[in-house]
C-alpha cells in the first residue's frame, strides 16, 4: 500500500517541526510532495508544504490536509532536500529555510472570514452599540469579509472583541481561512475588428446617442479598421480617447472582439531599453559566439565542458566544483556564457549569482545578449508581481537562464545543469539576518544535489575557498574544489600601476589636505584629457578608527594587542558631559585619548572621519570645473538610482564618481584611467580576524575598475601604513603574497580555515540583561565542551560586540572556534540567541 500519511512543514513563524496529516477522499492521489497545502493547526488554519508520504504517522489521531492551493508543486524535490540541508547546516527552523524559497505573497498568513447569518436580527439586542451596528451593516452589504477587510473600515477601533461576542449570540459566523495569494498574474486586453470593413462602416452612423459617445466610439472602430491584428486597448484609448465601457458596446454589437491575455511580466523591459553603449570592448561582442577564446579561457572551459559529460564508470569521482580564479577583465564572464550554453543544449537551466544586479548591468546585458527571451532576473527591487510571474516561468521550464543575487538561487528551475556565483568572496552572499546562510555554501550543496556543474568565479577567492581548491589532478576530498586560473586580462596592457603614496610623508612636508600631491596632479591629468577618474572611500568603520598621523600607528590594546576604538557616551545634547574614550573589545580594557603616541611621541593623534561630502568639497575646490558625481548610502536611497548614477556616469555626464564599496563589485568602466583610493587603512584595523581579507578583497577590486579599456589606467592608493602586509600585495596585485601571509596568521591564531566558527548574538533593550545572559550562556557552553569531550572547541568571549548597540538594542556575543562548533548546540534549544554558522564578520 502506498504509505499514506502526508509530512508537511508547518508555515508558523519560528516553528522547527513537521507534522503529519491524513489525506481526505477528495484529496487521495492528488497530492504530491512540494506541494502547497491548507491544514488544521491548533485552532488556526495554516499553510503548509508537502516534503514527503510516511506509512505511520509520528501521532496516533491525525487530522486531516483540508485543501491544496496550487495544482503545481511549489518546490522541486531537489529543493526541498535543500531546505532540508539549510535548516541543518544553519540551525535554522525548516519552515524559516522554505520560506527562503516561496515568493512572497504565496507565504500569507491565514485569516479569519466573518459572515452574518440571516436568522438573527439586531432587535434581539436592546441596545446594539455603534461598533456592533456598524459591523453587521458592513457585513450585510459584503456578504463576507476576512479580518484584514474588516481592519480597513475600522481604523482603530477594536471590532473584533464585538465580533466575538455576535459570534457567541448567532449573529455572525466566523471560520479560519486561508485568503488567495496576493499576487495575480497580469493580463492585457486587446481587441480585433470581426466584420468586414463595409460592414463596420455601415454601422457607423447608430454607434452612440450622444455626438460625443458616437464620435469616441467612431473614432475607435476606425482604428481598428486600420489595425488587422490584436491590438493593445491602451493604444486604442490613446488613438480615440475611448474608454473600455465604448470598446464592450463595439463588442456587444459584435463589430470587434475583446480579449484577455496572460503577460508575463517582465522586468527586464528597462534594462533591453537602456542604450548599450558602445565603449567598451565589451559591446562589440555582445551577442558574439564569434570570440576566439584565449589559450588560458580555452583550457579552464575544457575542464568545465568535461564535467557536463555523463561520468563513465570509470571516471566515476565525486562530482567536484570548480574555482575560478582569474584578475579582473581576464575574461570569466565569458566561460559562464559557454558554459551556460552547454547546460541549455543539454536541455537544463542555468542559475547565475552576482552580488547585486544593479551593479552587474554589462554582465546581464551580455546574457541577454546571448541568450533573447530566455533569462529572468530575480532581485530585490521587483515588485511581488514581477517575482511571482519570474517565479511561475522558472518554474514551467520557461525560463533557462536565472540571474541575480543569492535569493535567485532558489527560484524553481526543473532540472538545473549550470551554477556560477561570480565575485563568489562577496558578503553579499552571506544573509545577515535569521536565517543566516551563505549563498555560496548553498549553491555547491545544491549543484550536488542537482548533479549540476558549479563554478565559483572571483579575482580575490576567499582564503576559505582559496584553500580548498588544488589543480583539477589534485582534487581529491570530496569538498576540493578544482583550480582554473586566468592570471592575466584579455586587453593585453597588464595589471594598472599602482602608487603607494605615504601620508605621513604629505603631512611632514606640510599637506593637511586629503590629497595628497601625486593624487592632485593625476586628477588634472586626467580631467584635461577629458577621461574620468573614480576616488573610493573605504566608509567601513571609519569613525572609529584612531591612530598616530605621524607613525601611521593604530593604537592598540596593551593587554590583547586588539585596535582600540573610539566612542563618544552621553547625550549629545549634553556637550558638557559627554566622554571620549578607546576601548578594546576583546578584553574590556578602556582608556582616555591619548595626548601623545605611545609608540613615537608624537602629538597628532586623531580619529579618522571623513564622509564623501567632505571628498566632494574638495574635489571642487581644487577643480571647480569638474563634474562630480557623489555615490554612497546617502545618494543611492530612491529606487533606481544605482542604475541612474551608473548610466549617467558610463555617458560621460560626469567626470568624476566619489563612491564607497559599490565601487567594489565588478563594475566595467571603459573610460576611468584614475582610480585613487583615498585612504587605504580605514577598514585594516578592526578587531575581527577578517578585516585584512576585507581589505585586501576591497583594494584589489577597486584597483581593477581601473585600465579596463585600451586607454590604460593607474592608481594611487594613499596610506598611512605603506609597509603593511595588505596595502603592499594589493599595490603588487600580488594575490599570493597577501594569501601566503593572511595564512600564517590564520593558522597561528586557528581561525578559518583551520577551524569554524561559530557566533552566538543576544540583543536586548538593557546592557545587564544582555551581559548577564551572555555569561550564563558561556557557562552552560564550558560544560557542554567538557562533558561531549570535545576539548578542541574554544569559547572567545563573551563580551560586547563593536557594534556594541544597535536600533537601540545592546549586543553580546559568544565566538566558539573548533572543528565543527555548530554540531555542539544541535538540538538545543537556545531560545532567543541568534546563531550565525561561519560568520564572515565578528563586528
Ligand atoms: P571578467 O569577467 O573576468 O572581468 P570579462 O569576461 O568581462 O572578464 O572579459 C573582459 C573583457 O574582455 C570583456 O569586455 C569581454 O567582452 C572581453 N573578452 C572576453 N573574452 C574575450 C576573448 N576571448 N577575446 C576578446 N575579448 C574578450
Ligand atoms: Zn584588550
């Protein structure tokens, strides 16, 4: 018999169980696992996700699944195993890990529908109060209104302990239900002349009563004279100034016919809209097969190609991602495009990762380019329409190539054969919020999954990733990756000359001024030859970051050697009391400002802040003449405006783009030959074992926006460290040296990837409550370690995270460091904590 008892992950926020269900008559057969179902819990009725049929139901007295919602499966079974994975590998609550996968609006919550029953008048009740009169009034004009309805006609009003009450009295019935998703498809009307043309003239003259309604309606009907096929109502209405009540009498009157049709929604109008542009290398080929590939592009996409071939019994090794390593414009956005062609002639799909599409608008041209009317773009910006109609074609097998960031991983492909993640170090593929997850780690679970071919693709790999990979003969673990590397740019000019440029130097020599002499001069060569120049600000902790201006020393903690930062307590309002002091957050330790430099004496100890504005000012004082364009948190908040600033700036309407880490994320500037880099040690010196990778990530990649067409290019990277590890293998694009010594330092200290880490969060509004249990936690965590004898697993902490409040919550943090830390809370219950498996900041 087949086992007949339906598994379903609850929709209940937070909740980590699957419960089981028995399947009434009427659904018996027709319900598969994936599905999108309707069930009894406790007293509600809730949305639920059929993962799979058990023979005995883990309770004895089931209830039963009461409706399914959509006849298609919301989720492929390969999801579903990968829902399945998340939740284990994150701590994360199953439903919290599908949720991840179900476009918003199918994830309703259920509501309650209220309707009056004819029996029962009000006269029974002396004296009906307003609220009651007014609900049954509202009630018996609607028939029927859910919950959500009721709250509209009532603001702030409690209708509801009244509704109870004419519930208890007959008056009203109520039932859990659950509303229809909130996103619809979008149809269009479009209408069609269905007579002959001498017959629509006859008609002519007795088209309406009034000279105007006639006149309207005339002028429509000669439209569609005109026009043989569908056409468009919203072109008919502008053509004749009708309106849709004059097209249903046409066709009441049998003259045209009207029509719904389904669109689909498609956001990628505007992109396809957009000019090109025609600069760069780039647009030569964008629709080009024609490339020949390079000798290095042609060996790394062999390798891949190899790895669509059905494996021969032989070869039958674990099936092993691939790591891209190549400088920027070495040309890998090309072997995903071969790559992705391969999947699609095997009959699959395709998933492409970026870090934020805005930013990425040359990479998805040029698969719209390559691949017409078969990409979707998923991101966050869309409208729950445009996701859901996204959503719905991926699902039909539509849609074969998906772009966007880490969300689009779990759009619904049928049988995907090709995932990249490209710029795979980015942060932006870690989710930082519950539940945390790392797009990366996802992708290669579910490529396995899949049995798809993964390719993660950047020109600075994380040290994580970049000591997983050996060369594709080496490759032997089943969690290696296989080494393709692409050491040098298609445009044969090399890498873009970098200058280290010593603050400390500029300001002995009398420069007070953010710029120093060499970046003042570049910048006026640059404008006079009318090319662009870009200046980055690292904003990343910037006010915090205190250090000698004469030594270029960050000030440290004496007890832990952790940079001490800077904070200002008390109201601002009270400038009298505020207190200025460094503190370290590693061990507590706190001291005042300085007033002299502990390590050289000198007395120019200073906080680093400056904002772009301030970059901006000077730009324009120096150059009045230049046209600048300011990029940051602050002139990026409307939507759109990536893309507006993006596109002004690749015309041309600028001259100079003052940006922040967007600057970072792979953009194609053809005309930028200036990059300065305006201070490079902002970012190097906070407590967080990640902070160098940061860095060196953030200065290699911005470095690489310059040079990118035949006009060359160079940068000049200010600093007040010139001999630190980070600022010299950037400078040197010198990947390896930076990986060789960040290395070292991570096996002396046993962080990642010689060991996981593990980071516990408590918030909460008072800083003792915080504290407290954050040291009970530690305690609990001690014991644990001790009695499992896992004595390889450390605790760092607790103490304050540097961030140390936020939205005015207090935060607290535990770090445990080991082999596999999460394995120790599994199964816990740690109520309110937040766990981040493998955080990629402990700030
Ligand atoms: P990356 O993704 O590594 O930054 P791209 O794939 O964007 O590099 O390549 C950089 C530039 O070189 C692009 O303008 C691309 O169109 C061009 N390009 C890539 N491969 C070739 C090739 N084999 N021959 C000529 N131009 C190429
Ligand atoms: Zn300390």
């Amino acid at each position: 018999m087949m086992p007949s008892f339906a598994r379903i992950a609850v929709n209940v926020p937070s909740l980590t169980g699957e419960f089981d269900y028995h399947l009434p008559p009427h659904l018996e057969g027709k319900l598969g696992a994936g599905h999108l179902v309707t069930v009894p819990f406790g007293k509600q009725t809730v949305q639920g996700v059929v993962l799979e049929f058990v023979a005995e139901p883990s309770v004895a007295d089931t209830k039963p699944v009461l409706a399914l919602l959509d006849s298609l499966p919301v989720l492929t079974t390969a999801q579903i195993a990968l829902a399945h994975w998340l939740a284990k590998e994150t701590l994360s609550p199953l439903a919290a890990c599908i949720g991840l996968m179900l476009p918003s609006g199918l994830g309703q919550q259920a509501d309650v529908l209220y309707q009056v029953t004819d029996k029962k008048s009000l006269t029974a009740d002396s004296q009906p109060s307003m609220i009651h009169r007014r609900l049954v009034d509202l009630l018996r004009e609607k028939g029927s209104l859910r919950g959500r309805q009721i709250d509209r006609h009532f603001k702030n009003v409690d209708w509801r302990k009244t509704a109870q009450f004419l519930t208890r009295s007959g008056v009203v019935t109520s039932r859990s239900i659950l509303p229809p998703p909130s996103v619809r498809s979008k149809f269009i009307r479009t209408a069609q002349l269905c007579v002959p043309l001498e017959v629509a003239e006859t008609s002519m003259p007795g088209l309406g009563k009034t000279a105007e309604t006639l006149s309207r309606r005339q002028a429509a009907l000669r439209f569609l004279m005109r026009e043989p096929a569908d056409v468009n109502v919203s072109w008919i209405y502008a053509e004749s100034g009708c309106n849709l009540a004059d097209l249903q009498e046409l066709a009441e009157r049998e003259l045209i016919v009207l029509r719904e049709t389904e669109i689909w929604r498609d956001p990628l109008e505007k992109i396809g809209d957009q000019k090109s542009g025609n600069q760069g290398p780039g647009s030569q080929e964008l629709g080009g097969q024609g490339l020949t590939l390079t000798v290095e592009q042609g060996e790394a996409l062999n390798q891949i190609l190899q790895a669509f071939q059905p494996r021969s019994l032989k070869a039958l090794k674990p099936h092993h991602p691939f790591l891209l390593h190549g400088v920027t414009g070495s040309g890998k956005t090309e072997i995903y495009l071969r790559a992705a062609q391969e999947a699609i002639r095997h009959g699959k799909e395709v998933i492409i990762l970026v870090p934020e599409i805005a930013l990425t608008p040359q990479t998805v041209r040029r698969f719209l380019a390559r691949f017409p009317g078969q990409v979707g773009l998923v991101h966050s910006r869309l409208s729950d329409g445009e996701r859901y109609d996204t959503w719905r074609r991926a699902r039909l097998g539509q849609l074969k190539v998906i772009i966007g960031p880490r969300s689009a991983l779990f759009t619904p492909l049928p049988n995907p054969g090709f995932i990249a993640v490209d710029e795979c170090h980015d942060g932006s593929y870690h989710q930082s919020e519950p539940p945390f997850y790392s797009a990366v780690s996802a992708a290669l679970a579910y490529a396995r999954m899949c049995g798809a071919v993964c390719v993660l693709g950047s020109a600075t790999p994380s040290i994580v990733q970049r000591y997983q990979a050996f060369s594709p003969q080496e490759a032997q673990a089943a969690e290696s990756f296989r080494l393709l590397e692409l050491p040098k740019r298609i445009i044969n000019l090399g890498m873009p000359s970098v200058q280290v440029v010593d603050m400390r130097a500029e300001l002995k020599s009398g420069n007070r001024g953010i710029f120093s002499q060499a970046l003042v001069g570049a910048l006026d060569e640059v404008l006079k030859k009318d090319q662009q120049a870009i200046l980055f600000l690292n904003r990343r902790g910037t006010a915090t970051y205190v250090f000698c201006r004469e030594c270029g020393q960050a000030l440290k903690c004496p007890r832990c050697d952790s940079p001490l930062t800077y904070h200002v307590e008390g109201q601002t309002s009270n400038v009298e009391k505020l207190t200025y002091d460094l503190r370290c957050h590693r061990c507590g330790y706190t001291r005042q400002l300085p007033k002299k430099c502990p390590v050289c004496e000198g007395d120019q100890i200073r906080q680093y802040g400056l904002g772009s504005e301030k970059v901006e000012a000077e730009v324009a004082a120096l150059f009045p003449l230049a046209r600048v364009l300011r990029w940051d948190w602050e002139t990026t908040r409307q939507k759109d405006s990536h893309e507006i600033i993006l596109s002004h700036f690749t015309a041309h309407r600028a001259d100079v783009l003052i940006g922040t880490q967007m600057l970072a994320k792979g953009l194609d500037l053809p005309l930028v030959t200036l990059v300065g880099i305006v201070l490079a040690d902002v970012g190097l010196n906070l407590p967080d074992p990640f902070s160098a990778e940061r860095t060196f990530d953030v200065l290699t990649q911005v470095a690489g926006r310059a040079g990118r067409s035949s006009l060359g290019g160079r940068v000049i990277l200010q600093t007040f460290q010139p001999e630190h590890y980070v600022i010299q293998a950037a400078a040197g694009h010198d990947y390896p040296a930076f990986y060789a010594r960040e290395l070292d330092y991570r096996r002396q200290l046993g962080y990642p990837p010689f060991n996981r880490l593990m980071r516990m969060e408590y918030r909460h509004v008072q800083a003792t409550k915080a504290e407290s249990e954050a040291r009970k936690l530690a305690v609990k965590l001690a014991q644990w370690i001790e009695s499992e004898d896992r004595r390889e697993t450390t605790i760092i902490g607790p103490a304050p995270c540097f961030f140390s409040r936020l939205n005015g919550l207090y935060r607290w943090q535990i770090i445990l460091r080991g082999p596999n830390p999460a394995s120790l809370l599994r199964d816990k219950n740690l109520g309110d904590w937040r766990l981040e498996v493998d955080p990629l900041s402990l700030l």
